[in-house]
C-alpha cells in the first residue's frame, strides 16, 4: 500500500468509524471529539488557517506528536470538523414530497452552516470532499430529491452541483458581512449611508443612468436572507423549466 493509499485509509477510518490511528502500545484516553471541539473553537473564532496540529494540540493539553496518535495530519481533522458542523442541523421528519421542497431543504442547511461556521465554505468548495457519514447522507437527499428529473446519472449530479454552486456563490457575501461584523466594522446601512452621497455624484456625473435610478429608489440595505431566498427560487425555476423541457 502506498503511502497517499495509507493516508487515506486512515482519513476515512476516523471519519466512518472514529478509529484512532496506531494499534500498538498504550490506548489513546483522548476523545476524538474533545480534538474536534477545539479545532472547531478555533476556526469559528479565527478561520480555517488558523488551525494548526500545534495550536489544537495545545489547546487539549497535549504535545503536538502525542495528537498524530489520534489523527494523522490537519486534513483529516478538518475533515471531522467538516463531518461534526454537517451534523448539527436536522433534516424534517417527514420529509417534504417533491424535488423542489426537497432541495430547498438543502439550500436552507447549507444557508444555515455558513452562518454559523463561515470557515466551512472554504472546506467544502471543492470536488475532493470529505465523504463521511454525514455528507454522503446530505448528497444523498439531494440527489433522491432529482431522480425524478433526469434518468441521466451524469445530469443528476450536474443539478445538486448547480445548487450547491448558488448556495455557496451567495455564501461568500454572506461570510463576508459575518467577518465584518466580527471585526466591529460598520454596518451594511452605515457603510451606504456614507458612500451614497458622493457614489450618486459619480454615477451621475459618468452617465450611469441606471445606477442613478436604482440609488434613487432604494430606501433600505439588502437584507441578506431576502437575497437569498429570492435567489435560490429563481435557481429552482431555473431547474423547473429544464425538467419541463428535457
């Protein structure tokens, strides 16, 4: 076995089974989850890169050697972290009838994770996920909620990847106000409010006429949640009008 293979093997053995690394000699008394709860105190405070083997070592109390006989590198404990926050919200019981209900569902969760762990985005932009128990169970859903639309495994996939591409697209600005907020910098109303007078004399002055009426008529910020409900039901007709036609 390689040693990318061997790698793997025990990434994957942490996140379906919990199994800590090493057979041999003493028995780890650490719990995986104390681990995992410090590195997610972290990231939610500071951010994915501030997470370090060293830092969550000394933060459970051990040298940073003794934590790599409980997890192999910083990439499978961002995995678990990814597995834990994928675990906090529940999906409703009964399930909602329909693909359209049923992906709102998901849009709603991953909405939801962002906001309360914005580090996560970052964690999960990617084609190479941690595929644990969790997040095979959120494709799941969503890829149960398409069956309908398209006997094509190839577009079944390509439909839950346009929705998760909007969620985590809006993600960003979301995160964005969250760090913002963190850094007590000025609110979205405050930020406009100061910029408004001198932007509305450029774009007058430039001949956007467009942008001039568009000022002219906005009489509060966007709210976030509103943007974005109103962008994943566009996304959803979107989706509606493809099935239509298919």
């Amino acid at each position: 076995m390689s040693n990318v293979e061997e790698r793997e093997r025990q990434r994957y053995a942490l996140l379906w089974g919990g199994q800590q690394v090493g057979s041999r000699g003493r028995k780890p008394s650490l719990k995986l989850r104390k681990i995992v709860k410090a590195g997610l105190s972290i990231a939610d405070k500071e951010g994915l890169s501030e997470v370090s083997m060293n830092r969550v070592a000394k933060k459970v109390g051990l040298a940073v050697m003794g934590l790599y006989r409980y997890i192999p590198s910083k990439d499978a404990l961002i995995d678990l972290m990814v597995e834990s926050v994928l675990g906090e919200i529940p999906y409703p019981d009964p399930a909602p009838r329909g693909w359209r209900a049923r992906l709102a569902v998901s849009a709603y969760r991953e909405w939801q994770m962002y906001g309360r762990h914005p580090w996560v985005l970052q964690a999960v932009s990617t084609t190479r996920l941690p595929m644990g128990p969790n997040m095979v169970r959120d494709l799941n859903w969503m890829l149960e909620s398409v069956e309908e639309l398209s006997d094509e495994a190839e577009t079944r996939l390509w439909l839950t990847m346009l929705l998760m591409a909007y969620v985590q697209g809006a993600g960003l600005v979301l995160i964005s106000e969250r760090e913002a907020a963190r850094k007590k910098d000025s609110s979205i109303k405050e930020f406009w409010d100061a910029k408004m007078p001198a932007l509305g004399k450029g774009a007058e002055g430039f001949g956007a006429s467009a942008v001039v009426r568009l000022f002219s008529k906005m009489t509060r910020p966007v709210d976030l949640d509103t943007w974005f409900e109103f962008g994943l039901q566009r996304t959803l007709d979107g989706i509606k009008e493809f099935a239509a036609h298919k």
